[in-house]
C-alpha cells in the first residue's frame, strides 16, 4: 500500500476523536479541551505519516497479502488513527499527573 495524503487527514482527524473519547474514558488524566485536541492531532498525523502502510497491510495465513477494499481501508485508517490519538493523550495525561503529584481519583 502507497503512502495518500487522504490517508493521512483521515487519521489526523480520528486522532482528534479517539483523543476526547480516551480523556471522557480516563476522566482522572483530563488536561483541557485545546491540550486533548492537540494530542489527538499530533497523534493521528504522526500514525498517518509513520504507520499508515502497516495499518492496511494485511497477510493471509500463508504470508501472502490480502488486498483491502476501499471501505476495510477507511476503516483501518480510522481505527488506527483513533487509537493513536489515544494513546498519546492518555502517555501525556499520565506524565502530567505524575509531574504534579496527584493520584488518580483525588
């Protein structure tokens, strides 16, 4: 799979969405809404720019590539996206609740 700018805005913007579903989901990590939608976007672009062709390379059981319709490519850029918005939005909320020593829930 080829490198696509579509690719890339796609998941720059599920970045977006799967940084707010994680602070919603962590309440106690929450650092604001412009600092969550920045994570997001970092997170997203920087997956769409790195991952986006191991996010749609799919092997079959033999080792042969199993070539993805458009649809199964919208969504595994979506869901990769959104994942790695996540997870830079939760790595940053953990390091900022560490940095100020606040447990979680308090």
């Amino acid at each position: 799979m080829t490198w696509t700018l579509w690719g890339l805005a796609v998941q720059t913007v599920a970045g977006l969405l799967g940084a707010h579903a994680i602070a919603g989901a962590a309440r106690e990590y929450r650092f604001g809404f412009v600092g969550h939608s920045l994570a997001g976007i970092v997170g997203g672009a920087l997956s769409g720019a790195f991952l986006q062709g191991a996010a749609v390379t799919i092997v079959t059981g033999n080792g042969s590539q199993n070539l993805l319709t458009v649809p199964q490519m919208a969504v595994a850029h979506v869901l990769t996206g959104a994942v790695a918005g996540g997870i830079l939005t939760l790595a940053i909320g953990f390091f900022l609740a560490e940095r100020s020593g606040r447990t979680p829930g308090s």
